[in-house]
C-alpha cells in the first residue's frame, strides 16, 4: 500500500493472487470507476487490448487502462470520497464575491454539501447526479470562468512567488558585488596610502584618503538607490498583479452615504407640537411657579400626548401579521432559491 | 417614526394579534389547561385505587365559557375599580391585566376571583397612583371581600409572569389625557367638541376596557374609533385635516385607517351590539355580545347572564375541586351516592377527649396536614416549624 511504513508483505493482487512476498517490487492500481485493486502486470495483461470488465467477482464495469492510478489513501473510501470532492468542486466553483448576502453564500455552501454527501454516500445518485448535471448546463460560463478564474491566480501566485526569488538572488548577488567593491577599495586605499608615505609626502596622504572616503560614500548612495529600485519594482510589480484580479469581479456598491439609522428620522408625520395649546384646565399648572420650578413643562405633556395619540395610527396590525408570515417564508425562499437554481 | 416606535412597544410584540390568532390562542390555553387537568384527576384516582371506567365524565368548562367567566370577572373589577373611587387609568390597566393574564393562562389553573384584588393593587403600583396596602384593605373590606396583605402581595409574581413581566403599557394615555390635546387643535365649535371627547371617553373607559380591542388594534386607532362612534363627522374631519387629499400615499392611509375605524366602531364599540345583531367574526372566539359576553356594565346585570355565569363557576368549581381533593372525598362531596367510593385509609386515631378544646384544634389540624401531605407525596415532610409544634403537641 502507500504506506511504506505499514507495508503489508502478505498483500496479495485478488486477481492473479502473486503476493509482495514473492514478487517484492509488486505495484499496486485502482481504477477511480469500482476501486477495485489489483497488480500492475494484471492492469497490463487484461486491459492491453482495450477496455475491458473488471475481473473482480460481481464488479464487471467496464474500465480502461488509461484511468488506473495508485492508490493516494489507504482507505478506499477516502479515496473516494477525495474524488468526489474533487469533482464536485470542479463544478461548483462559486466563491463569497459571487454572492451579494453572507446568508446566500452559506445556503449554497450548505447546498453544495448535500450533494457531495449524497455522491459519498451513495443516497439518491440518480437524483443528486441530474442535479449537477443541470446546475453545470445551467452556469456553464459561470463555471468556466470561475475556472479561468481560478488559474489565473494560481499562474499569478506562481510568478509572484518566481519574482520574489529573483529579486532575492539580484539582492543576494548586489551585496556580494559590493563586499567585493569594498574590500577593492580597501585594497586601493591602503595601496596608495602605502606609496604616499613612502614617498614621504604627508599632505598627499591626507588628500588620498578625502578623496576615498568621497567615493565611498557616493558608491554607497548609489547602491542604496538601486536596492530600491529593485524593491520598488517588485512591489509595484504584485499590487499590479492583485489589482488586476480583484478588478475583473469587484462590485460597485451603488447606494449613498452610510446612515447609521437606516433611515430613521425623528420627525413626526402627523403633528407639529405648538408652543401653546388653549386649553383650561392646564392654565393653572402653565402659571404655577411651583410645578415650573420643579421641572414639569406643559410642553412635554402635549409631546408626549400627541406622539401617545398619533403612534401607531397608520400601523395596521393585519398588514404587520402579513408581513410576518412574507418574512417566515422568506427564510425558505433563500433555501429554495439556490435548489431551484441547481434542479 | 411614530409607528416604527410603536412596533418596538411590548403591546404589539407580545399583545397584538389579527382575530384569527386571538381565538386559536384562547382555545389553545383551554386545550392545554384541560388536558392538564383530567390527566391530574386520572392519576389521583388511579392512585386512590380506582379504575378508569368508574372515574366518570370530567366536564371542564370549554373555552368559550372560561371567557364568559373573565368577561364577568372584569366587569367585577371595573365595579369593585369604581367603589375604590381609582382614576381611569388604574381602571384600564388593571382590565388590561386581566384580560392578558387569561389570553395564556386557563382559569381551571388560577380563578379570577381571588386575583381581582391583587390585579387591582398592582395596577395601583403600575400606574403610579399610590394607595397604602392597608386602606386599600380597609376599602376592600367596605365592598365585601376580606384579605390579608399575603392574599395581595403573593399572586403578584404569578400575574407578573402571565403578563410576561410587560407591565408598563401605553394604554391609557391616549383613551383620556391625549385626547384632548389633539381636540385641542380644532379651533371650532368648542361645546361640540367638548361633547364629542365625553362620549369618546366613556366609551374608551368602559365599553373598550371589555372588548378585545386592545389585543387587535393600535391604541391611537382605539381612541379614533371611539372618537368617530362618538361623533363621526367631526372625525372624519379631522382626519381630512391630517390626511390631505392632494398626497396619495397619506390618501391610501387615510382610505385604509377609516376603514379600520369603522371596524372598531362598529364591530367592537356601538351601543347598538347585541346578541341578535350580525357577528363580523364568525367562528371566532372574541370578546363580543354575539358570544354572550358582557360588553357594558349595564348588561352586567342582566339575571340570565348572572344565571350562565353561576352555572360556569359551579361547574369549574367542581372540577378543580376534583382535582385537589383525594379521589374518595370528591364523591361523597358530589353527592352523587353511588356508594363506590374506596376511601382512602384515613383511621388514624383521633383525639380521645382528654385534650382540651386547643389541643383538639391542634390535633385536627395536624392530622390535616398529615393527610395533605400524604396526597401530595410530600416526600421532605411538614415544615420545620409545623414540626416543632406537633412534636410539642405530643408530649
């Protein structure tokens, strides 16, 4: 099996029944339509001319030599299950931003689960295969160009990551060119410090080392001019690179400003409260010192009657009772709509 | 912004309903509350040794005498509200209460009776008109009933809960202080006006309070109806003044509002309503004349109704009577004579005359309570101080 450290030396092909421990360098294929096992030289011998059944007892599909594989997982039903994802996948490739609510995408997250459960475990394959059929003519260029999608950012990943390795040696091989400057100049220096003083001339030595320590400071700027050249290359190079992608799906967002209150104002719709309203019996109270004094307005009992009497005035209770039940059966409706888009 | 308040208010959250749903929940608590019931009985008299063929009919009131009995019972509160001399908004919320606290709760668990008073002084909490416990016991004692502070103060978290703890409500407010207000705004015929609110008012502090209206309607909606009942032309009005004919969606609110008001004035609040007149609410379980249910005080008093009410009460007394007692002692309580009563075993010696006219009532009454206890499966025993006294009873 594929674990070497678990090999088994009794494993045996079911076909021709050589075993490992006869034949040490026994290689063992499945083909993904029956996962049924069995040795290379069976695979060679029976499917040379073609497709042919499978020679294991009451399997009889028909297979080809082309479609035989070594077997990933231990487990057959792993390897399957792997597979069926696999495939599965292929054709629902929708991501989050092809979604407009968090809700839609978890529904057809859910959707998408059912259907490879169903493929597993082998629950209504008729029905569930038509479904996938169906949903794949239905979002065909959905799906193709999700795909493309797909491969575009896997060949992006693999020039950004080529592009950083690039800069890296280019950095790599800068800095060792300029240790090898360096030491050059060194050298050079201490050359003509050398010469200077045997000939004796002091100020010429003075002058000598002005004049390197001039240079060196100008090599310095200009590596440090180049690295970020380098640097600035290569960054521009990915923020190209990602902008391009997220630019062929991005959304406009098309409503206004955020309104935190969604809408809400504090007007009132069907009064207007006045300073002062003719009224009797609160006369006493609009000219007690006391009742002012210990904060009771008269204005904020008509406020509070008026709002009393107009909330909920035009809030009619079997409208609301409709509403409710729209709202309960649009929880199903999201739930439908995704099934409905597949079947 | 009005109405999207009003949606966050607890009256509309937990309180309002389309008639549909207020009648599928009225016979939903009787169901349930009968079914609690005979099972409870069943299971006595199997316990008492009896077999299910001898237990007999279990005839619970249905649910459309149970609101016959709550609608008599507010009419009772708004009486005894009125010996009290409380304002009306007492009066309102406390009917609110009632009427609330047996949408969800069956009176085969909790007789209204016994709550009337303590509805009636939490609503003197609610509304913030303080009455001290002991005049108000005082009151209570000039009509009639005699209650201790316990029998006031313990319903309270019973009440609270069927309530859903939802007590402040708006209720009131608009049925009388803002009324006015918005009167007010006519500059008119004054006297007319004047008269218009008085009717209003009436019937807001009394016909509306033994409706369902405030399960199935908005309380500006209530107070409107009952402006446009009382005075329909000058409503009409008014409303024409705050729903100009020019805007189309305030003329569409208009068209539907009135249409709304005239379901409350006429289905719910005319004096016209009788038994005979036509039902709006067919097969619907509502507090309507149509269904024998008293919509005014003045047919609180009518005998054949007292009559109906009386039978309901004995016949629920009977059955929760049942249902407390041991299977034995209801029979003999019945009175029905069919003599297979199997007693439960209640030898136990009785006092033998030595004690004196105390310890006999002692005696009696822990033998009392052993005998409750034992119906009950009182598995931890009397309490510690009933304890203390029988153990000094004995020596």
């Amino acid at each position: 099996m594929s674990n070497p450290l678990f090999r088994d030396d009794d494993e045996n092909c079911p076909v021709c029944k050589s075993s490992r421990y006869l034949n040490p360098n026994i290689r063992f294929l499945m083909n993904p339509v029956c996962y049924h096992k069995m040795c290379e030289s069976c695979v060679d011998r029976i499917f040379m001319q073609g497709p042919a059944p499978c020679p294991v007892i009451a399997c009889g599909k028909t297979l080809r030599k082309n479609k035989f594989r070594k077997q990933t997982f231990e487990d057959v039903a792993v390897e399957r299950e792997v597979d069926v994802r696999k495939r599965v996948a292929l054709t629902f490739n929708k991501r989050q931003d092809d979604f407009d609510t968090l809700r839609e995408y978890n529904d057809y997250l859910e959707e998408v689960e059912q259907i490879t459960f169903n493929l597993v475990n082998k629950i209504d394959v008729k029905e569930t295969e038509a479904r996938l059929l169906e949903y794949e003519t239905a979002n065909k260029d959905l799906i193709s160009s999700n795909a493309a999608r797909q491969a575009a950012e896997m060949m992006a990943f693999a020039q950004a990551t080529e592009a950083e390795k690039e800069s890296q040696r280019l950095a790599r091989e800068m800095a060792v060119r300029e240790r090898e400057e360096e030491r050059r100049e060194q050298e050079e220096l201490k050359a003509a410090t050398l010469n200077a003083l045997a000939s004796g001339d002091k100020g010429a030595v003075k002058v000598i080392q002005e004049v390197q320590l001039k240079r060196s400071g100008e090599r310095k700027r200009r590596q440090a001019d180049e690295q970020m050249k380098l640097k600035s290359l290569a960054e521009g190079r990915s923020l190209l690179k990602s902008s391009l992608l997220a630019g062929t799906r991005k959304r406009v967002l098309e409503d206004g400003p955020f309104d935190p209150l969604g809408g809400l104002s504090d007007a009132n719709e069907h009064y207007i409260v006045q300073d002062y309203y003719e009224n009797k019996w609160l006369e006493n109270v609009r000219n007690d010192t006391a009742a002012q004094a210990g904060g009771y307005f008269v204005k904020e009992y008509y406020r509070r009657s008026l709002f009393e009497a107009f909330s909920g005035l035009t809030f009619f209770v079997d409208e609301e009772a409709a509403r409710i039940e729209e709202e309960k059966r649009a929880t199903t409706y999201t739930d439908l709509m995704i099934s409905d888009a597949v079947s | 912004m009005d109405d999207t308040i009003y949606s966050t208010s607890t009256q509309h959250r937990l309180f309002t309903f389309t008639p549909r749903q207020l009648s599928d929940l009225r016979y939903a608590t009787n169901n349930a509350a009968v079914e609690k019931i005979t099972e409870s009985i069943k299971r006595r008299a199997a316990a008492a040794g009896i077999v299910e063929s001898e237990i007999g009919e279990i005839d619970c009131p249905t649910a459309e005498e149970e609101l016959k009995l709550v609608a008599y019972y507010c009419v009772k509160c708004m009486q005894l509200s009125d010996h009290f001399q409380f304002p009306s908004n007492v009066k309102a919320t406390a009917l609110t209460f009632l009427h609330r606290l047996y949408l969800t709760t069956s009176t085969l668990t909790l007789h209204p009776k016994k709550l009337l008073l303590p509805i009636l002084y939490l609503a003197t909490k609610t509304e913030n008109h303080y009455t001290p416990i002991n005049s108000f016991i005082e009151t209570a004692a000039t009509a009639g009933p005699q209650v201790t502070k316990e029998d006031l103060l313990d319903p309270e978290f019973t009440i609270a809960m069927g309530l859903r703890w939802a007590f402040q409500e708006n209720l009131v407010p608009p049925a009388a202080g803002a009324k006015v207000a918005l009167l007010e705004l006519l500059a008119g015929d004054m006297d007319r006006i004047g008269r218009a609110h008085g009717e209003a008012r009436r019937l807001l502090t009394t016909t509306a309070l033994l409706t369902d209206v405030y399960f199935l309607y908005t309380p500006p909606q209530i107070s409107f109806g009952a402006f446009l009942e009382a005075d329909r032309e000058l409503a009409t009005f008014y409303l024409d003044v705050k729903f100009p004919e020019s805007d189309l969606p305030a003329r569409k609110a208009k068209t539907k509002l009135l249409g709304v008001l005239d379901e409350i004035a006429k289905n719910h609040l005319s004096a016209g309503l009788s038994r005979e007149s036509k039902n709006p609410y067919q097969d619907l379980l509502l507090q309507l004349p149509h269904n024998g249910i008293t919509t005014s005080l003045a047919m609180a008093v009518d005998s054949a109704l007292v009559k109906e009410v009386t039978r309901i009460d004995k016949k629920l007394y009977r059955v929760t009577k049942r249902d407390q007692d041991s299977a034995g002692k209801k029979k003999t309580e019945e009175g029905n004579g069919n003599g297979n009563g199997s007693q439960s075993g209640n030898g136990n010696g009785n006092g033998n005359g030595k004690y004196d006219e105390d310890e006999e009532r002692r005696a009696k009454k822990r033998r009392l309570e052993r005998e409750k206890a034992e119906r009950e499966g009182d598995v931890f025993g009397a309490s510690l101080s009933d304890v203390k006294t029988a153990g000094a009873g004995s020596f």
